[in-house]
C-alpha cells in the first residue's frame, strides 16, 4: 500500500521527544556525513526492529539516488549503486513525496526493481520513507524485515519524523562534504601553482600534478600523456599509479583511440566503464589491474592540444561538473608549463646556435689571416676535420681560438685536446 504520513499520535509523543534529543544531540555535535549516516541507520533500526536500512541520498548533479548507507556489509554498492528517479520504489518514494508500505512479498509490487547485490531485496517486507530538507526530497530510507511484517501507521510514522528531523541535518553535512571536498582541490590548485613556479623541470612538474590529482579525487591512477606530433602518437610522460603494466604500455598510436578523441575533439570524454567500450585500446589490461572509471581531460595551450590528464578509478565513477572543471583548470596549468619548457628550451636552443656561430665565425677568422684563406675556404677546412675527427665543429673553433691565444704569449704550441697534426695543419 502507499500513503502520505501525517503528524504522530500522541501515545507515540514520549518516543518523539526522546528521538528529537537524540537527533539533537547528534545534529549539535558537529560529526561528518558518514558518522551521521551510520547513527541514523541505528536510528531506524531500534525503532522499527527491522533486519536492515539502507539509506539513498540524493545526488544533485545527476539527479539520482545514491545508496549511502547500510547496516549490512555492500563495500561494492555503496557509494556506487544508483536508481534514478522514478525508479524502483526507492526512486517512486523520492519523486512522489509518499512512504510505501509493503508487509509480505514486497518484490511483487510492480514498482519493485532488484539487484544482485542487495540481499534485502530478497526480504518479504519493505517499508520506504522519504528524506526530506526545506520541502525537498534530500533522500530515501528503506526498512526491511526478513519475514512478512505489518507496518503499523505508528511504526511509519516514527521513520518519517526520523526523515524529517534529519533530513536537513544530512543535507547540511552534504554540503560541508561537498565544501571540504572543494577547499581540497582549491589547495590542490595552489600546490599545482607553486609546483610549476618552483620546479625547473618538467617531467618533475608532471609528476607532481599526476600524484596531486590522484590523490585529490582519490583516483586509482592519474597519467599525463603527451602528443608526439611526427610519429603521431601519445606517450605516458608521467603517472601516479599501482600498475607497472600500465606504465610499461606501448606508445599510443593517434588514429581510432579513445584519448586520441579528447585530443581531436580538445573536449573532456567521461568514460563510466572503459571494459565496454570499443575504443580504449586495453581492455585486457584494464580487466587485469580493476580499472572501470575513466575522466581524460585534453591540454590545451594557445588553442592547441598537447597531451591529456586521464583519471582511472576502480569502482563505476560519476564526475561531477566540479570535478571535471577541477582537472580541466589544472589540465591548463599544466599545458601551460609545458608549453613555457618549450619555449624556453627553443629559445636556449637559439642561444646555443647563435653562441657556436659567433665561435665558428671568429675561428674562420683566425684561420683566414694566417693561411690567406677566403672564408668559405676556412669554413670547409673547420667542417672538414670535425668529420674527420668526428667532433662538434665548435670544439675545434674552440681549440683553434684557444690555440691562437697560446701562440701568441708562448709560441707554436698543439691545440689542446687535438692532434698536433691538425694544430699544425690549422694553425
């Protein structure tokens, strides 16, 4: 049967009272979510003598009920197992507002939907009750009791006080939850911040933002890859993780993958179980080491993708806008240290090319006065023997300036570190 619960009898107004200082109590003393969860489950247990409670709140960026809390063991379901609204009884409960009361042979109802991993499912009765904060629907509790028993209206009541009553209190340490969790990656934020200013090394600074996202999202691994332009492929610079398979991976090749998309389309792909899906190129591999979960965000600096982040989680993920928009800010940071390490190594690249030349230059200029040469004969003579000695050009304009400066206070002298048969040829 279903019906909507008014106020409580007043024989139950002793049990109220005592529930409402508990709650109280509770409410007062400031303990996080999980805590709260844990003390409203054996809230509902004492009051109805039931063999179990779970607890559904309401996640409000997917609009779904999340199973939050249990008496019973379900270390794979909580946390994890959805119904969105409208579905199930639980689902039914949250978008109408009513209490459902099923006294025996509860999986008959037609609103019913079972999981193999619920055990309660198997159970004859199911009483279901809404949470309830400032008029909203904030969450589900559902009784459950072995053997075939009447809901008294008393009995439904007393869980829908216990909803009301703690309804906001879950609501507001959702949100405390949810603050924490936005100050850790602020701080994550200014951690990748200072990285960057401070290391002088990139793969260092990758790593550090791979080991920092990681642990901010509690991820099971965190990789950077980075964009090989001319062999067209995508190569793991840096990771956080507890595979070795995964770091040993061949380079990925661009065409037909699933993080070459994100890098083609410079947009964010949330994968919920990478196994199923046709384009991740090891699922073998992700069968192996228990990855399902997947978020690959690109690295875009000055319009152009260089690389990904790419999260795996072992259990099925829903990202939030907020986790997403967390990595795709420190995806920027990163993008933008790589490219700076860029430029700065293109430019101390310039630097050295330009310092060999103003060397080259002024050892042609030695050799020109002294053996009358023309300058492209000085030139061919220094490239000449630097093939032959199978040294860098530079070292030998080094020696041959070198060389000059010796004669000059001590006479013929051999170029360090050269034959004397090429000092002599040279000099």
């Amino acid at each position: 049967m279903s019906a909507r619960v008014v106020s409580a009898p007043s024989e139950f107004a002793g049990n109220q009272v005592a529930l409402l200082h508990r709650i109280s109590s509770l409410v007062s003393s400031g303990v996080e979510l999980e805590a709260m969860l844990r003390e409203l489950v054996d809230l509902i247990l004492t009051v109805t003598d039931a063999d179990a409670c779970l607890v559904y709140l309401l996640d409000p960026q997917s609009g779904e009920m999340v199973l939050r809390a249990s008496n019973l063991p379900h270390a794979e379901e909580i946390g994890r197992l959805r119904l969105k609204m409208g579905e199930g009884i639980t689902g039914w409960v949250a978008q109408h507002q009513s209490v459902v009361a099923l006294g025996k042979n509860a999986s008959a109802d037609a609103r019913f939907k079972s999981f193999a991993g619920l055990p309660e499912d198997t159970f004859e009765a199911f009483l279901s009750v809404p949470l309830v904060a400032g008029g909203e629907v904030t969450g589900v509790i559902n009784v459950h009791h072995k053997a075939p028993h009447p809901h008294t209206s008393d009995e439904a009541t007393l869980v829908t006080f216990i909803g009301e009553q703690m309804g906001g209190a879950l609501d507001k340490a959702r949100l405390a939850e949810h603050s924490q969790n936005a100050v850790r990656r602020m701080e994550t934020l200014a951690a990748v911040a200072q990285t960057i200013s401070t290391e002088g090394y990139l793969d260092r600074i990758l790593q550090a933002i791979s080991e920092m996202v990681a642990e901010t999202l509690d991820a099971a691994i965190c990789s950077v890859m980075l964009v090989n332009e001319e062999k067209r492929e995508l190569t793991i610079s840096a990771a956080r993780c507890s595979s070795p398979d995964y770091l040993h991976r061949m380079p990925l090749k661009m065409e037909d993958s699933l993080i070459a998309r994100v890098v083609k389309d410079g947009k964010p792909a949330v994968i919920s179980d990478i196994r199923d899906d046709k384009q991740y190129r090891y699922p073998e591999l992700a069968r192996k080491t228990g990855l399902v979960s997947l978020l690959s965000v690109p690295l875009v600096s000055r319009e152009r993708v260089t690389g990904t982040i790419n999260i795996y989680t072992q259990e099925r993920r829903h990202f939030t806008e907020e986790e997403i928009g967390f990595v795709k800010v420190v995806a920027s940071q990163a993008a933008t240290a790589i490219d700076n390490t860029r430029l700065l190594a293109e430019t101390l690249e310039i630097k050295r090319q330009l310092e060999t030349r103003k060397v080259v230059e002024r050892a042609k200029g030695i050799l020109q006065h002294k053996h009358k040469l023309t300058e492209e004969e000085a030139y061919l003579r220094l490239r000449n023997e630097s093939r032959r000695l199978r040294r860098p050009m530079r070292d030998l304009a080094e020696a041959v300036i070198m060389a000059d400066e010796l004669n000059r206070k001590e006479g013929d002298v051999a170029m360090p570190g050269l034959p004397r048969e090429f000092s002599e040829e040279l000099m």
